[in-house]
C-alpha cells in the first residue's frame, strides 16, 4: 500500500449500478488522490459493494471501476469521494527550536520548516501530518 503524508486511513466502499453479468476477471477499481497523476489498481473485485481498506481520508479521491472485456480496461463509473478533512485545516503553533515536517492544507507534498524557540511560529496543516517537535494545535484555517 502507498505512504501519504495523512495519518488517518479508512476503507473506500463502492456501490456500484451491477450488471447482470459478473466479467470473468471481476472488475478493477482504480483510486488517487484528485490533482495526483498516479492510479492505484485494485483488480479482480467480486463484491458489491466493492470494499479497498488503507485509503488516505484527508483528501478529496477519485475513483473508477472498470473492466476488461478483451479489449484492454474500459470504465464503467467514475466516483468522486470527500476525504474527511480535505476543507478543514488546523493552525499549529510550533513550540520547540526543531525542524518540522507537515503537510500544507490541499497538499499532499510534506513540507519542512524550522522553528526557533521564541519565534511564535504558526503553521496551517492538514491533522495528523506534523512532526519533528512539540506543538500545538489551534483553530481552523481559512483557505
């Protein structure tokens, strides 16, 4: 499974409009991250719904089912799913002389940034992607 910079991970659910006749090979979900170019596939899904566990829910995802009729992969439906924090980011205020590695609300680059002790920095970030020192998080972020 691929490594993101959001901590929090839940299962994607596809319920999909089923034909009367289940492909041969089963049907292959293909997910990313919207505004990512990579595709990650999931082949031979049977049931419906189709479950995918470990699938980031801080970002907004697309998805597509398809399937292979001897012709290459063709798509069936295309999905849009809301990760749960993808419009909500938190201020962090970081309270050690450290270097801090986060990742910046709509991202899914993590970033770095050092902070000296004293100098009252603050940081807007996606929840559970800061790390390096001790912080604290505040309110939202208005982006």
């Amino acid at each position: 499974m691929p490594s993101f910079p959001c901590n929090d991970l839940k299962t994607l659910t596809i319920n999909y409009s089923s034909g009367s006749v289940m492909p041969d090979s089963g049907y292959t979900v293909q997910w990313r991250i919207v505004g990512t170019t990579d595709w990650h596939t999931e082949p031979n899904k049977r049931a419906n719904p189709i479950t995918i566990s470990g699938v980031p829910s801080c970002y907004a995802l697309e998805a597509r089912l398809m399937v292979d009729c001897g012709s290459g992969l063709q798509v069936v439906e295309v999905f849009a799913v809301q990760g749960t924090s993808t419009n909500i980011c938190y201020q962090f205020k970081l309270l050690e002389t450290a270097t801090y590695t986060y990742t910046p609300c709509n991202s899914t680059v993590p970033q770095t940034v050092y902070n000296q002790l004293g100098s009252e920095q603050t940081i807007c970030a996606i929840n559970n992607t800061v790390s390096g020192g001790a912080y604290s998080r505040l309110g939202t972020c208005i982006i």
